[in-house]
C-alpha cells in the first residue's frame, strides 16, 4: 500500500511538471504570421516554454513597457525604430544583454551600451494601387505627394500610435529645417500633405485593405510589409523609393528591465535574431538583415540587388524632438489641411 501511494505521488508531480511551462512574453508590431511562426518554431525547440506574443504599433508597446515599469509583464521586445529604443534606453526600461553576434552587427546599428541591438534594416516607400495607377503616373518622390491631383486618395497610418510613422513624419519635418532654415517648413510640408489626405488609417490592416478597395490610391509604409502583404494575399500594390532618399529605419530588439522570465528571454532573444532565423525571415517576411555575417546568396534576389538611398537625417535632433513636433501635428495640423480651400 506505502509504495502504492509513493508510485502515486511521483506520477502526479511528473504530471504537473510536464504540464507547466514557462512562458514567454513578447511585445511585438511584426504582425501574426511572423509572430505565429516564430512561436512554433521556437517552442519546439524549447517545449518547456510557450511564447505568448502581443502584436500591437510600436509607440503602444513603448508606452505600455513604460506603464509596467514598476511591474514588467513583458519579457522580450522584438521591433519598433532604433530612436524609440535608445529613449527606452534612458529611461532605464531596459536590461543590458549582449548576444553572441555583437560583432556582426556596426556600431551605428546597437547600443554602445548593449542595450538593444538592431534586427532589420527597413526602408520607407511610396504605395500605391497598381491597378488604378499606372507605374509612370505614381509619386517618384516625397514632394510628388503634394501635387494637388492625389487630393483625397492618399491614406497614412495613423501616426501617434505607429513608430515607424512618427519617425517617417519626424525626418521629413527634419529634413525641411535643414533645407529651409525653420521647423515651420517642415510643418507646412505636413499640412500640405494633410490637405490630400482623405483618412489616417487605425492600424496596417486598415491601410491595406483601404488601399487595395481603392479608398485611396498612394501611401507611405515600409517596404518588408508591403512585399509580404502583397504576396500573401495578392493586392495589387506597387511601390516607389523616394528618388532623394528616404529614412532607414532600424528595426531592434531588447529584454524588458526586471523581466519576469530573463532566463528564457535570452533563449528567444537568442533563437528568433540566429543566422538561420534571420535569413528565413528575409525569405518568409522580406526582413532586411542587419547582420553583415549572412551571405547575399541567402537572400531573395530582390532583397539581394537593392539599392536604398539613404536620406540625411540628424537623428539626434529626430530624437530630441519628435515628441513635440508630432504633439503639434495632431493639435494643429491633422485635419486642419482639408479644410483649406
């Protein structure tokens, strides 16, 4: 009978222990099927562990890793631009982690003090419907959005929850002060541009989906998503690159500060930013590495033979500013645009 009941209990704790898993959790804006692949992918490499993801706009994980400060849910943050890292950075969000690849990865792409380190390189195109505009027709440059006969057909994302458009919005404002001598160019630029635009759409989706029902004909987005969206699901999306140049936004990654489950974090961290992961997600997810260690003959031959020209941006003064001046375009240029004859 004893050893009945001691066989008993050790099949019970075996049982339990079988069943609990750590977990891991990530806030992410690289969209479901990359968030969904790379779960799979990574518990069954680890199934001790389950990845629960959050997909939401890059600002909003900022905002909510900055709201759970004082008692982190988050352990991993994989994607939003470099700036909004570096700000984390300073606010002590993050935990110092270096990863076995540092010295893949340039100096100007990662924190000097190991903080976050960037992912992908993710440039910023012009979209438009390509069945209702002709290729010779479409915006070549950042100024061709101006012109009065896109008025009403072009679509932005919603900007204040979206980092990447922040950032998109915040360059063009710094490039204009640079050109012009005053922020105020930079701000009249946006409201011309708010004058043709006929709504800001509420997430990717939205913008997508908007774009191809022809709601509106011309965008702005980066070009990874553009490319997996348009395969995935077959929209008629062609897309331009700003013939001045156009912002280069550093995609990045980095444990939360005090995260509940570091241990496993780090084996995340580790797994889905690995050779192998990140040429797959070239493959798969049309991400641009920034490892410099991964041959051009891994990547799509699209992605291989790009040539992105950079725009001149003083990123430190984006940094500095970027708050203020996207409190200023929603308090005094969203909307304001469309109403001015």
């Amino acid at each position: 009978m004893r050893h009945t009941v001691v066989l008993l209990l050790a099949l019970g704790i075996a049982g339990c222990s079988r069943q609990e898993k750590v977990p891991v959790v990530v806030y992410s804006p690289h969209g479901r099927e990359l968030l969904s692949e790379f779960q799979r992918r990574y518990e069954a490499a680890h199934p001790d562990q389950e990845v629960h993801w959050l997909d939401m706009g890059s600002q909003d994980a900022y905002d909510r890793i900055r709201t759970e400060r004082e008692n982190p849910q988050a352990d991993i943050w994989w994607g939003a631009p470099m700036l909004i890292f570096a700000k984390a950075e300073k606010e002590g969000l993050l935990d110092r982690y270096i990863p076995s690849w540092d010295s893949a990865v340039v100096p100007e792409f990662k924190s000097p003090g190991g903080f976050w380190y960037g992912t992908f390189l993710t440039p910023e195109v012009i979209v438009y419907n390509s069945n209702a505009v002709d290729s010779a027709d479409a915006p070549r440059d950042w100024n061709d959005l101006l012109d009065p006969k896109w008025k009403g057909n072009i679509i932005i994302r919603a900007p204040l929850a979206s980092g990447t458009m922040r950032i998109v919005f915040a360059s063009l404002i710094e490039r204009e002060k640079e050109r012009e001598g005053s922020v105020e160019q930079g701000f009249a630029w946006l409201r011309r541009l708010d004058a043709n635009t006929g709504s800001y759409a509420a997430d990717p989706t939205q913008l997508y989906l908007k774009i191809a029902r022809q709601e509106g004909l011309v965008s702005v987005w980066d070009l990874p998503d553009i490319i997996v969206t348009k395969g995935a699901y077959g929209y008629p999306f062609g897309y331009v690159v700003p013939s001045s140049g156009t912002p280069l936004i550093t995609d990045c990654i980095a444990l939360v500060r005090h995260a509940p489950h570091s241990a496993q974090a780090k084996q995340f961290y580790e797994f889905v930013t690995s050779v192998e992961s990140a040429c797959d997600q070239a493959t798969q997810f049309a991400r641009i590495p920034v490892r410099r260690d991964i041959q051009k003959s891994a990547l799509p031959s699209w992605m291989a033979s790009l040539d992105i020209k950079p725009m001149n941006i003083n990123w430190d003064s984006v940094a500095a500013h970027e708050k203020e001046w996207m409190k200023t375009w929603d308090d005094k240029i969203k909307g304001q645009g469309q109403r001015t004859p």
